[in-house]
C-alpha cells in the first residue's frame, strides 16, 4: 500500500513525502522515493506494477494551480520518471480515475482552477500518449467513474468549480 502526496497541515504547501506499508507485514510505514513533483488533488493508480500520479493541483486554500504532469513510480527501483502530461492543468478527477484494457482513463475534473470539465481522455502507457476519448453530456468535477463489464459508469461530482457558491449565476 503507497500514500504519496497530499497537504501539509497548513493546507497550502503540498507534501512530497511517500511512504509503502507492506500489508503481508503491516508492522511500520516505511519511507520511499519523494514525489519529483509534489502536489494533491491527483489521481493515483497501478497498472501493470506501475505507479501513477496524474494530473493535481498545487496549493489549496487561497492560491492555487492546476498541473498536467504525470509521474510514474517502479516499485523494484524505488524510483520515479516524468511521463508525457495531460494536454492542460487538471485536476479533481480523482474518484473518476480508473485501468480499461491496458490503459488509464480519467473522467471529469476541474482546469485551470475555474471551468468543470466535460473530458475523458485515456492514457497509454506504452506510447507514453494521451488521447481524448467522446466526452460527457455534462461537465462534472471529481465523478466517480468506473468500468463495470463493458461499459463506463459515471456518477455522482459536481457541477460547479471549487469555491463557487451555487447560489450565483455563471457565465456560460
């Protein structure tokens, strides 16, 4: 079991920090390669014994910034390598973040800290490629997303981005 990233206590300044329980001997977390690139709100997933975390925001209360970075994390090495990032900062996507025939999809999430968006884009790892697949009908920050059979579920998120009091009328 890997925790990596996530907020200080101060919930401004994203922790680089990595640690691995060995859940045949949970006996003490154990300290592992620091994140090359430290923030929260990013999807972390396995494939293939690989590691990853997609996509996040830097900061949170008051400023903050979404990224499009990805990293990947082997295990054996106890090492992380930059991999292709996302075509634009996103994050919020975390719960929509899920493995389908060899690849990694994300569904959903926030950009650019203001607009909710409508994207599924899937990721290959072994092009190191990212591909935007059909989008959704509605714009949703931080869906649950899974593949159940052959086909995706979506549901629950949210329609708004963070910070923005429902009660007010957006721009389209």
């Amino acid at each position: 079991l890997h925790f990596f990233g996530g907020l200080r206590s101060d919930r401004t300044t994203d922790s680089g920090d990595h640690w691995r329980l060995d859940l045949d001997s949970p006996s003490a977390w154990e300290p592992r390669a620091g994140l090359p690139e430290p923030r929260n709100h990013a999807a972390g997933i396995e494939l293939d014994g690989t590691i990853y975390m997609i996509g996040g925001q830097h900061g949170h209360d008051g400023v903050f910034e979404d990224v499009a970075s990805v990293h990947a994390y082997d295990p054996a090495s106890d090492s992380w390598r930059e991999r292709a990032p996302l075509a634009y900062g996103r994050s919020h996507f975390e719960p929509g973040t899920f493995s389908a025939n060899g690849k990694i999809v994300i569904v959903g999430g926030r950009a650019d800290a203001r607009l909710v968006v409508y994207d599924v884009t899937a990721y290959d790892p072994i092009a190191d490629k990212w591909k935007d697949l059909v989008p959704m009908d509605v714009p949703t920050r931080a869906p649950t997303a899974a593949l159940v059979g052959d086909r995706v579920l979506i549901g629950l998120g949210g329609l708004l981005p963070s910070g923005v009091d429902p009660r007010v009328e957006l721009d389209a």
